[in-house]
C-alpha cells in the first residue's frame, strides 16, 4: 500500500512527498526522536537557536523560544524553525523551545564561554601503542555513526578509532587494534570496544552499523569480530589467546565473527560465525588476502518494517552478501547471496567501494544497490550492469519523483562515468573514458537548470540531469580551488540548493563562474581517510533541516560538532524521517564515505511548482 511518507514546510508552502518507494508508514519501525533543539553561538552577542519540524507537527505549526524562562522572540515563530537571539551573556544559558498547543517541545543547554559555530565535544584518545617490532603508533578519529542508545529521542555518536599503522588492504603490515567508542553529545564517554588484533585495521576492514534492530527504542552496534575482540565489560569473544596474523601482517585463517552489541553498555549481547565466509582467497581475486577482506555493510529495511544488517564480502570477483536480523535474542540469517552460485555468474566484480540502499523497485522494501549490481530484498539478484568496480555512487530522484537513479563512476578504463535507472539497470546516458574515474558527485547546485547536477572528472564540467553541459570545462580535483568539489556535499545555507564539502571547507557552486566560493573554514580540524577528504560524519543530525558536520580536531583529543547559524526562511521536516536518507546516514562510514542522500527530490524547484507527485497547499 503507498502512502505519503514525508511531510513538511517550504516557507508558508506544505509539501506532501508520494516518494517512488512504498513504504507502509502504519507498520515501518523509525525511530522516536525528540525535538532537537541545539543553540550555538553565531557570534560573540548572538546565539543561533534551531529545532526539528516533525512530519507529526501541524501545517500551521507556531513556535516560541526562551532564554532561561523568559521569551525572546516577539512574534510566533512560523515560517522556519531557527531564531538569532541577542544574547552577548558569555554565561551558560537554558533556551527551550514551546510550540504552541499540545506538542512537544525541548531544551538545550548552552555552556558557559562557548565556541562560535559548533557543539565542542571532548573525547578520550586512546593511549600510545607499540607493535611487535617496538614501534610506536598513535590513534586518530575516524568514521562515526549516531545512534539513540537510551530510548529519550536524543543521539549518541559512535567514533571508530583508527590507528596510525593501518593498511590498505593492497599494503603488507601489522596494525594496531580498531577501537569504538560511544558518546554523548557533551563528551561523556559510555563506553570503548576493542576489536582486537584478529581484525586488522584500515578503510575496508571494519564497516559498522548503528540502529535500533530489535524495535526496543534503543539502538544496538553490529559489526564483524574475531577471537580476541573485547567488549566493554572486558568480556572477550572466542580465544584471547589466539593470533591469526601471517608473517606479513594480514589475517587469513581463523573463525570470524558477527557480533551484536548493547549500544548504551557496549556488552556483546550475541556473536555467530560471520558470513560471507572466507573460503578459497583465490576465488575472490588473489592469493594474499587483498580482496578477500574487501567488506561493505548496509543497513536496509528489507521487509519494509524493521532494520537488517546485510554484511557483504568482495567487489572486485566473487561478491557475497548476508542479511542478518536481531530480534533482541537471537541473531539470526535472512539471506546469503553468492555471485558463484549458478545462476548469479553475471554479478561477479560488479561491487563499489561503497553502496546505497532504497526501495527502487516501490514493493515497501529496499534494495542493496552494490555497485555496478543491485540486489533485490530478498536476496535474489535484480539486475547487473557488467560495467565493474567502481569508487562512487549517488541514489537521486527526478524532480517528479517518479523513479531513482543511480549516478556512478567506473575504473575499468572505458565505461567512465553513467547514469541509471536504479530499479533495472538501464543506461540513461553515458561518459566513457580510457581512464579510472575515481569519483564522482551529484546534488541540486545550480538553481537555472530542473532536478540534480551531475559531475566527474571525464564529464568537462557540470552536467545538468538531462546530460547538457553548464559550466566550462575544468580541471577536477579535490581542493576547492581547482575547481568544483567531488567528495562530500552538504546542505549548509539558508536556500534550498546544495553545498560542497571538501576537507575542512564548505564551498557553494556559482553559476556565474562555474566555480565554487568559499563559504566556511573549520579552523583547527582534520579530515579523514587521505583524498576521499570526509569528516567524521554529515548529515541532519540535530536542529532544523539542515545538515551538520562532525570533524576532528588536529590533536584528536576533541570533535567539533558544527551547526549552520545562517538564517533560513523555509521550514521542512527532519530528514532523518525519511527510511532512505537514515540508511544512508548509517551507511555514510562503509568503505569510501559518500554523503547522505534523501529518497526524494529536495531543491528549489520545489517552490511555486505543483508537478505530479507532490500536492502543494498554500496555507496562508
């Protein structure tokens, strides 16, 4: 049954969104979340107060704000949910946000002396280490995750430590262990997770997911382990003892595991033997433990009511994927997908460094789009390119939302960058090239032109979604100012379009210049994982609808939440209600990071449009 699943506010406009997907919104488990409030200073004198709008919330939805028990804003708040206060008080302050009629509000806390601009969150960096040729090696923040581990509305972070001997898995080595920590949003550690030395450490070693599997309203961690992997209650799983590491460094013997863990203790709570098993290294393309340990993870609502985690093995020969369930007890397989069964031979090396989930077929049931493949829900394959590995991949909507997309790029050396339709492979156009497209991006950053751009390295510029060229050739990198951004994309300003994230710079797309402008610098932070240039996490985390950035500092010792203080007219709801744009969110860390995609068009030519599967009402 297809029902409308995404309500909200564009200025005084109510946008119902039929999405393409059918999601029974009656039987789909999302999670309770509060409502969000997050005040940060946006100057010395001026404090930024923001707020979800839930899909719950009435059209004409009318809101207050106060400052320690007084009201600060003169008129109902109505058009957006963001409000400046002048406030130059460097105290600690209580704002708390009042709809007006029988709907929940809430409070933040702003502390005394804060920073401009982000939520400053300390975290325990984990201790110097030293490998078994007496080198030293130290931690750094790596990807992160959210998750509700409590059940009161509000998110915790998941931070993966990653240490400074990690490998690719082309590179020989010892590493040291992969560590997870939970958080809450002022610094409180919950707890740490060791993943032990049976578990080798870099960027396609350790996928992990963070959501509420069991439907308890409290969210729980699945990732792979192995003898020697230590919880929280320093309960260590399989055989403390037991060193699976070759001379050069790699694992390739030994059981592997799947475990579960409690996500506001860290406890294991249950652990099976991983699949997709290892097997014959050489069947998954070489001998020495390089692409067998190439793993991908996707959270996906493969019944289309409640979260699994499918855990998938390989992309470049054989692929595998197993769907797991956790019904609070019991860890249990859906599904296992073997592109060597008979039968599947057409799904060899089809696998990204990354992925994306979505209900592209409109069954109320996602999808695991892997690549240049795509796997249907309940794990039987839908359909399969034969265009190979590649490092990027975008999920969009035409601005009807009447299908997906998929935007991808390939390293074969010929078939350079495509579109697709996402729910049977068919090629909509294409840009082939002799080189390896690394990367590639697609988001709505040029309001003259209908829908998403689209743009690679091989495309001679920005692309508009039919495939016209709009902007000058140039040359592709990922400094900003070489031109227009490929890694991360981010909505950041006050307007409808997209911005571009790049290491530690929010730039925004100029039409005029075909070059993007600087719009802010996060001083004093790192990014991640070399030239895939990612922060922790971005995403609709907190406040209004607009995204935020989790970054590491330079010394690792903190994490800077940062939170748009740009005043915005319009008023939608959170994305985080929509099924595809919260999967995305827990799938953002698995192998090269991609940013969060919504399951419907989001842009300016939503304003003043009535186009078929949208009903807009004005309700002025």
């Amino acid at each position: 049954m297809k029902k409308t699943i995404l309500l909200g506010i564009i200025a005084s406009t109510t946008i119902a969104v039929n999405a393409q997907s059918a999601y029974n919104t009656d039987i789909i488990q999302t999670e309770k979340l509060n409502r969000g409030v997050v005040a940060v200073r946006e100057s010395p004198s001026k404090v930024a107060v923001s707020w979800r709008f839930m899909s719950s919330d009435p059209d004409n939805a009318q809101f207050d704000v106060y400052r320690n028990g007084k009201k600060v804003n003169k008129a109902p708040i109505t058009s957006s949910t963001y409000f400046i206060d002048e406030n130059p008080s460097a105290e600690a302050a209580v704002y708390e946000v009042k709809p007006r009629g029988n709907v929940e509000g809430g409070k933040y806390t702003l502390p005394p002396n804060a920073p401009i601009g982000y939520i400053d969150i300390p975290v325990d960096r984990p201790e110097l280490g030293v490998d078994l040729f007496g080198k030293e090696y130290f931690y750094t923040a790596n990807d992160a995750s959210i998750g509700d581990v409590d059940g009161d509305g509000q998110y915790e972070i998941f931070l993966k430590w990653d240490p400074t001997n990690s490998h690719d898995n082309a590179h020989d080595g010892f590493t040291g262990p992969t560590l997870i920590d939970c958080y809450r949003l002022d610094g409180t550690r919950l707890w740490r997770i060791d993943l032990g030395d049976n578990i080798r450490s870099g960027a396609h070693y350790t996928p992990f997911l963070v959501a509420d599997f069991d439907g308890d309203g409290c969210a729980e961690l699945i990732c792979k382990t192995a003898d020697g992997t230590t919880d929280a209650t320093n309960r260590v799983i399989g055989d403390r003892r037991a060193d699976y590491r070759n001379l050069k460094g790699r694992v390739i013997a030994g059981p592997e595991y799947l475990t579960v863990f409690n996500g506001k203790t860290g406890e294991a709570m249950a652990t099976i033997d991983y699949l997709p098993a290892r097997g014959e290294l050489k069947d998954w393309g070489d001998g020495y433990a390089n692409r067998s340990e190439r793993y991908l993870a996707a959270l996906a609502y493969l019944d289309g009511q409640r979260p699994s985690a499918v855990m998938c093995r390989g992309y470049y020969a054989k692929t595998g994927l197993a769907a797991y369930d956790w019904d609070g007890k019991e860890l249990t397989l859906r599904w296992l997908f073997d592109s060597t069964a008979p039968g599947n031979e057409a799904y060899g090396g089809q696998g990204n460094h990354n992925l994306r989930v979505a209900d592209v077929d409109g069954d109320g049931c996602d999808e695991i789009i892997y690549g240049q493949m795509t796997v249907d829900h309940d794990g039987t394959g839908l359909y399969s390119t034969g265009m190979y590995h590649g490092d990027a991949i975008h999920l969009v909507s035409d601005i009807e939302n009447k299908k997906y997309y998929v935007w991808g790029c390939h390293e074969n050396r010929k078939d350079g960058t495509s579109l697709r339709d996402a729910a049977t492979g068919k090629v909509i156009f294409q840009f082939p090239s002799n080189k390896d497209i690394g990367r590639c991006m697609a988001a709505d950053i040029d309001p003259n032109y209908p829908g998403v751009e689209l743009w690679s390295p091989n495309t001679e510029g920005v692309r508009a979604f039919d495939g016209t060229l709009i902007s000058p050739k140039m040359e592709f990198k990922s400094e900003v100012s070489a031109g227009v951004p490929v890694n991360m994309a981010v909505w950041w300003d006050g307007d409808l379009l997209r911005e571009l994230l790049d290491k530690n710079v929010v730039s925004k797309y100029n039409p005029a210049t075909g070059a993007c402008d600087e719009l802010i610098v996060f001083d004093g932070c790192a990014w991640n994982n070399g030239t895939k240039a990612n922060p922790c996490l971005a995403g609709d985390i907190i406040g209004d609808w607009r995204e935020e950035v989790l970054m590491r500092t330079e010394d690792n010792n903190h994490l800077r939440l940062y939170v748009s203080t740009i005043p915005t007219e319009y008023r939608f709801h959170t994305f985080l209600e929509d099924p595809a744009y919260r999967t995305s969110i827990a799938n953002q860390n698995v192998g090269y990071n991609q940013p969060a995609e919504p399951g419907f068009y989001f842009g300016p030519d939503l304003k003043g449009k009535n186009f078929r599967g949208f009903n807009l009402t004005d309700v002025r």
